[in-house]
C-alpha cells in the first residue's frame, strides 16, 4: 500500500481549511499523513485547529506547521514538501491549496497510476459549477469539462496537461531528482515553473479525469486584445504584490521563443492600460519585467502586508 503525504498551504482562510480536511478525512484511501503549512494566519486557524481537535485522528497523523512569516504559496509548498519528503517516510506527496475540496475517490483514483507516473493531477473542475473547470486547457476549449474530457485516453489520462499545486501527486522519485519549488518566487508562477522542470527531467504530467479536485475558478477577468490576427488575453488588477509577482515571474519562466512572444504582446497591452489607468501599477509592472529578466527575486517583499 503506498503512503500519501497530503501538503496543503493555508494563509487566512480557516473556514475553507476546515472544509478541505473534513474532506480529506473522507477519502476511501486515506492518507498517511497530512502537513499543514501555515503561512502566519491572523484569523485564528491554528486556535480553530485545536479547539477543533482537527489535529487529531485515528488513522491519519497531522502536523501544524506555522510559518512565523508569510511566504507565499511557493514557500509554504516548498517548505511543506521538504519536511515531509525528509522524513523519508512517504511515496509521493499530494499538493493542493487550502481552497481545494478532494472528491472522496481523489486519492484513490490517483495511486494505480503511481510508478507508471511520477507527476499526476486530479481533475480540477469548477467548486460552484461542476460543468466547468476551474482552469482553461487552451482558448478553443476554455472552462468546459466535456470538451476537457473528450481530450482523455482509453484510460482515462489526459497527457502532458496539469493544474499544479491544485491536487497534484508527485512521486518521491521526482522530489529526489528535481527538489522542490522555487520559494523565492512568492506566488504566481511558481507552480508553472515546477511543471516545466519535471518536463525537463523527463517527467510527463498527465491528469486523470476520474480523479475530482474542486477549487474555485480564478476571480480576476481575463481579457483580449485583437492585434492583428491575434487575440492577446491579459488580466489586470490593482494589487501591486499581485500584479508584481506574475509579471517577474512569468518573465523568469520564459523558455521558448512562442513563450516569449506571448509575454511580449501581454506586457505591450497590460503597460498600455495601465498607463491610462495608474501610472502607480505602470511603474510596478516596468519594475517586474526587469526584475524577472534579472533573475531577482527581493523586490516583492515591499508589497508584503
């Protein structure tokens, strides 16, 4: 029977934290172990956890971990996976946000692929509207889960597609030769990064659709500006951290030529707007690309509340 170390990262939302472990506890193939990885909650999480008893269970060994400092969701992972990966006690480690609710066959559906595959992904469909899923595969087939589906295997495996850290199962195997996430890199695009890595170790990423993750679909509306025969999508916000982090971080995950080109056309239409609307988010957006072309990876700590 092989040993799952469940890692999730929670930072100030405690109600959907009770949700995704009460979840969990409800797997038909429970996890050995969950690693709770607290990034300095103020709303109590870690007192909710206690007068809860949500640390304690028969069959399942939990551990709380608070961070003293929030580091991200890069960080939380990075520091969650090493601490369990190092007590050399597991088989591969499911990933997932504290928003994210397993299906009770999430991990069950998961572990026969495991040893033919060493980066897996549950299906990530939409918490509020199970006929969408919560991330796009491509613009042609958008948020629809049937369109989604049609693209699986006679096993039930969509290849070389992932959603990484929303119920994703990564071998011990794959930890040992590729490490963990890049913590410097806070949030946004830390996930991107991973898969790429694994992809250049050789691992190929497969989600399999029987598998169920539910998370929410992302708040923040994507756009599309038409130049010339193409349709640019971008997402504005008025967040400097956000904005900051997935900007530099998109810039250091570039790897190839379309890649970069992409990022080039967005960065083009996101500087036009928001010179229009905040010089402010202009001059925080000019200060992330060249922060990401330098590889620098200090500067979003300014807009860390």
């Amino acid at each position: 029977m092989k040993k799952i170390a469940v890692v999730i990262v929670t930072y100030n939302r405690k109600e959907e934290l009770r949700r995704c472990l009460h979840a969990l506890f409800q797997q038909e193939y429970l996890p050995t172990a969950i690693y709770i990885v607290d990034n300095n909650s103020s709303d109590g999480t870690g007192l909710m956890l206690k007068d809860e008893a949500l640390l304690e269970h028969q069959q399942i060994k939990l551990y709380y971990i608070n961070t003293g400092k929030n580091l991200g969701g890069a960080g939380g992972f990075h520091l969650g996976v090493k601490t369990a990966h190092e007590a050399e006690l597991y088989d591969a480690y499911l990933l997932m946000d504290d928003d994210g609710q397993p299906d009770q066959g999430e991990i069950k559906e998961m572990v026969p692929f495991l040893g033919r595959y060493d980066f897996i992904n549950a299906f990530v469909v939409d918490i509020n509207d199970e006929t969408k899923t919560s991330f796009r595969l491509s613009v042609e087939v958008g948020n629809d889960r049937r369109k989604t589906e049609a693209l699986q295997n006679e096993e039930g495996l969509i290849l070389d597609y992932a959603n990484p850290f929303n119920g994703t199962m990564i071998s011990k195997k794959l930890v040992g030769q590729i490490g963990y996430s890049k913590a410097e890199m806070f949030i946004y695009g830390d996930e991107v990064e991973y898969l790429n890595r694994a992809k250049k170790y050789g691992f190929q990423p497969v989600t399999t659709i029987k598998s169920i993750h539910r998370h929410p679909q992302s708040k923040v509306k994507v756009n599309y500006q038409k130049i010339g025969f193409m349709k640019v999508p971008y997402m504005l916000t008025n967040n400097p951290l956000m904005l900051y982090c997935a900007r530099r971080n998109e810039i250091y995950n570039i790897h190839t030529l379309r890649g970069a080109l992409k990022a080039i056309l967005r960065d083009i239409v996101m500087l036009y707007h928001y010179n229009k609307k905040s010089k402010e988010l202009r001059n925080v957006m000019l200060s992330a690309i060249w922060a990401g072309l330098r590889r620098d990876f200090t500067g979003h700590l300014k807009y860390v509340k």
